[in-house]
C-alpha cells in the first residue's frame, strides 16, 4: 500500500453553491503563482468535485496569500496559510 510521498500541497475546499462556481483561485508561494477555476460538470452526467488542490513538488513553500476571485466581482484574499493543509471557504 502506497504510503504517500513528500509533496506539498494545499487543498481549497469550497461550499456547494452558485456563488462559488467560477471562482479562480490564485496561490502565491515559493516566488511563483498558481491558479485553478472551481467550475462544474465536465462531460457526460459527471460532477466536479468542489475541492481545488494545489501541488508545491517537495519544495516546502512559504505561501503568501490566497486569492479568490468571483464572478460577481468580489475578491477575496486569505492569508496566513500553511502548506499540507485544507482551507475550507463558504
């Protein structure tokens, strides 16, 4: 049985919701930015999952800052983050 490796990562998990669908969410660490987009169904009868994770190799980064970006407009930034953690936003 695998019992995992030394990679870093952080998980953003997000609130099932209309409001959360095509945010894109930015992390900044380790002098470098990431960004992925919470959006759903992607192919035939399929559900997305609600939960984002971002992958830091076996560097062991110092992460900035966390930034959301909504369709409404509104920006979120979360701060004080650690890497192998979950985040949870409503």
């Amino acid at each position: 049985m695998s019992q995992g490796g030394s990679n870093k990562f952080l998980k953003v998990r997000f609130q099932k919701n209309a409001k959360n669908l095509g945010a894109i969410v930015s992390v900044t660490a380790a002098g470098k930015t990431l960004t992925d987009f919470l959006y759903s169904g992607e192919g035939l009868s399929s559900d997305q999952s609600s939960t984002l994770i971002f992958g830091f190799s076996d560097l062991n980064p110092e992460i900035n800052h966390l930034t959301i970006n909504y369709l409404s407009g509104k920006i979120d930034t979360v701060r004080n983050v650690t890497a192998n953690s979950a985040i949870e936003i409503k």
